[in-house]
C-alpha cells in the first residue's frame, strides 16, 4: 500500500494542473450554484430560531413562520442544479479523471478535451453504476435499522431480569452495529470506485462493471488488504470534509469574501478528489494485475516475434515465450482461476505452432507446465 501511495502521489504531482482542470470545470461551477443557493439555507435556520424563541401566544407569527419555513424548505430551481451536478454532471468528470490517469500510466499522451471525448459515450452507465450503488446502501440502511430494532427490543426485554446486563449487553450491540455499519460504508464505497474505474477503462456495461467493482473489492486472497485500503479512503472522506470546512472558514476570516470562501473550499475538494481518483486507479490495477494477470494479457496481444532457427535440442520456442511462460507459471497460483484458464488458452495458442512436436495430448495448462521445466 506505501508503494501505491508513493506512485500516487508522485503521479498527481506531475499532472496537477490537468487533473485539476478535469475535475474543476465540474466541481467550480457547482460551488458557485450551493454559493447562491446558501442565502437559502441560512434562512431556513434564522426561521428555526425564531421559532424556538416565539411566546406561546404569537400564534399569527408562528402561522406565518411556519408558511416562510415551508417555502424554505421545497425544492427549488438551485436545490435542482446542484443535485444535477453532483449526481448527473460529476460522474463525467470523475470518468474523464480516470481515463486521464489511465493513458498517463500507460505511457500515452493525454488531453484534457480528449479525456471527455472518451468519457462521454460511458457517462450514462457511470450514472446507473452511482444510482444502483445507492440502492445498495439504502438496502444495507433497511437492514441496519431492523437489526437495531431486534437488538434493542432483546436488550429492553433483558432489563426485566438484570439491568445491569440490559445495559452491557446494549453497549455490545451497539457497538457491533456500529463497527459493522463502518465495514459496510467503507467496502461498499471502494466497490463503487472500483466499478467506477472500471466503467472507465474496461467495459460501458454497468452490469458488467457492478460484477468486478464487487468481485474484486471481496475477493477473499486480497480482502484483508482491500478492507485497509476501503477504511483509509473513508477516513481520507470523512477528515478531508472536516479539511474542506476548515479551510473554506479560514479564508473566509482572512478575506471577509464568502465567494472566495466557497471557491477554496471547492478547490481543496478537487485536490481530495484527485489524489483519491489517481490512488484507486492504481489500486485497482494492481488488483487487475495481481489476481486476472492483464499485463500478461497485455503481453500476449503484443507481436508475437518472427519465427528464427533454433538447434535441434531446441523445442522450437522463442525467448519472449519462454519468459512468458515462466511468468505465468510463477503467478498461477495467485490468479484467479478462470483468468489462469484464459491465460494458459492464450499463450498455448500462440505457441503451439511453433513447438517442433505437436503435444497435442496435453491440456493448455499441462503443456506450459512441460515447456517450462
């Protein structure tokens, strides 16, 4: 995980700007639109003070704060922009950061503009991945709350016979829910950033995308590692959006310009943002690479090399086969079993023909395991 940090952070230092860009011609526009929409907001909570400290008798005032608190309170035209934004608009820039990261990790040259263009026709499925995560949640959400029911009806029916033990046994299931609610937020929350990516780099499909973002977040050989990584992203959330309030409330007092307050604060959440979007990519790569070996598949659709003369002791295989071969025999284990299927298939198909005895009794697998003795 320190190595993936340092990749991270030494590959969004180099592309600071254009990751910057990418995200913030989303993310600025949507601050200025919550910055207008404030005024808003702040109404809503002088009207609960006023409420709160209203005499019992001022019953037309009430009647007529009510009316203001409910007019404060309906969707309007700004509450629609910015729920546009953040749940339409933004997954376009959150696919076109990912793209961007991808090519740059890859070695190819990246634009901004090309990055949307290729993001663009993935827009939609990244939409329906975000809205079927959200069911998710609120699934999980249902259960959570009917599991805390049943435990506090059990723990009230205990404290008929000892309260003493209704007490520890309530502190116990709180803090088992409370502890499994976190696990749930945290892997659920990588499985969408993973599905994401995946949306991104592999496959349009949403379904096809869910599948991996969930298959790789649970694959038991890496979970332990995978859980570590989905509690440090949380973490990483939940203090940035402390960091965001901070740092949007300490220019606001330097400056006295709330405007400006509200674009530092979008400026540090595109910062968050950015440099979690690059480490996921990476994680989810290496992910990709560890256990469905797609460097290996990478190599295989590389040239393939001319045939050369061998001598006769040889089986006729080429150097770049040979490696190939002794690469995937010493990560076998470790892949995935239907990626290790895949693979041994694709590199016995390319060098069967070129072997000087036809070995055609021995599987894919067998017939690697052979060579590469």
């Amino acid at each position: 995980m320190n190595a993936i940090l340092g990749r991270t952070l030494a590959a969004y230092g180099r592309q600071f700007v254009p990751l910057f860009v990418i995200l913030g011609v989303v993310a600025l526009p949507i601050a200025l639109l919550e910055f207008y929409a404030q005024s808003g907001f702040m109404r809503f909570f002088e009207l609960l003070d006023q409420l709160a400290t209203l005499p019992p008798g001022e019953t037309i005032v009430r009647a007529r704060l009510l009316g203001e608190l409910n007019r404060a309170t309906t969707p309007n035209g700004w509450t629609a922009l910015i729920l546009a934004g953040e749940l339409i608009v933004y997954p376009l820039a959150r696919t076109a950061l990912i793209v961007f990261v991808a090519q740059s990790l890859d070695g190819l040259a990246s634009r901004i503009v090309a990055a949307y263009r290729r993001a663009l026709p993935c827009w939609l499925s990244q939409v329906v991945v975000f809205v079927a995560f959200i069911g998710m949640a609120f699934v999980l959400g249902v259960a959570c709350v009917v599991v805390s029911g049943i435990g506090v009806l059990a723990v009230t029916a205990a404290a008929v016979f000892s309260r003493g033990a209704a007490v520890a046994a309530g502190i116990m299931c709180g803090l088992l829910v409370s502890a499994a609610a976190v696990a749930a937020i945290a892997l659920g929350n990588l499985a969408w950033q993973m599905a994401s990516v995946s949306v991104a780099i592999e496959a349009a499909n949403p379904v096809l995308a869910i599948v991996a973002g969930l298959r790789r977040t649970f694959d038991r050989p890496f979970l332990r590692r995978t859980f570590g990584v989905a509690l440090a992203i949380l973490g990483v959330e939940w203090f940035g959006a402390l960091a965001i309030g901070s740092v949007a409330g300490v220019v606001a007092d330097l400056t006295r310009v709330q405007l400006v307050s509200a674009f530092a604060g979008a400026g540090t959440r595109i910062v968050l943002d950015g440099v979690l979007g690059v480490f996921v990519v990476l994680y989810t790569r290496e992910v990709m690479r560890r256990r469905e070996g797609t460097d290996l598949l990478a190599a295989l659709l590389g040239p393939a090399g001319a045939a050369v003369e061998l001598p006769d002791r040889d089986d006729g295989l080429e150097p770049a086969d040979r490696a190939l071969i002794a690469q995937f025999l010493a990560r076998r284990a470790a892949l995935e079993p239907r990626a290790a299927e895949t693979i041994a298939a694709r590199i016995a198909e390319r060098v069967r023909p070129k072997l000087r005895a036809s070995f055609h009794y021995l599987n894919d697998t067998d017939l690697l395991e052979h060579l590469g003795r």
